[in-house]
C-alpha cells in the first residue's frame, strides 16, 4: 500500500468512527461538520509526523504515537468547545476509541 493510500485509508476510517461516536455523543447537525473538518486537518498531519519521525528521524514509535495523540486531542478539543458538550472529553474519548479500534484492525 502507498503512503498516500494509507494516510487516506486512516482518515477514511477515522472520519467514520468518529462521526459515529459523535452521533452517539448527542452531536448533531454542525458539530457532526466540524468533527469532520478537524479530522481532516489532525488526522493526516499526526500519521505523517509519525511517518517522518519514526522512519526518517528513529523516534521511539510508543513516546511519538503519545505526543501525537496528545497533540490531536488539545487540538480537537479546542476545535469543538464551543459547540460540543464536555469538549476535551469528548476529544479524549473519541481518540482513544478511534485508535483502539485502528489499532485492532492492524492486528487482524
């Protein structure tokens, strides 16, 4: 599988968890666009950060994939304060269940 083909393959599955977890949240209507929209401006920057910092620069996979994730939730629970209830976490909740599920997939 390419690069690109794998970051869009992550988002596309991305997109679908999390907007699942939102409608299951309570979100509706403009919050389910701006949980798309953050997704389209995280997901794809944290999996090529993890790219270039694991294969080009040898940062340590577990410690990278943490401050990524760090990284998404502030971002996203910034993104969605104003328009979703218990924003961070919210933005915790739906990035552990996004990831935990990605991390299955990968095992199968």
């Amino acid at each position: 599988m390419s690069p690109l083909t794998a970051i869009l393959a992550a988002l596309a599955l991305t997109l679908a968890l999390e907007l699942i977890f939102a409608m299951a949240w309570g979100v509706r209507k403009e919050g389910l666009l701006v949980v798309a929209l953050m997704n389209l401006m995280t997901n794809p920057a944290a999996n090529v950060l993890y790219d270039f910092g694991v294969q080009l620069l040898g940062l340590p996979p577990l410690w990278l994939t943490l401050a990524l994730e760090a990284a998404v939730v502030a971002v996203e629970g910034i993104c969605c304060r104003e328009i979703i209830r218990r924003p961070w976490l919210f933005a915790l909740l739906v990035n552990l269940f996004s990831y935990g599920v990605g991390a299955l997939i990968q095992k199968m």
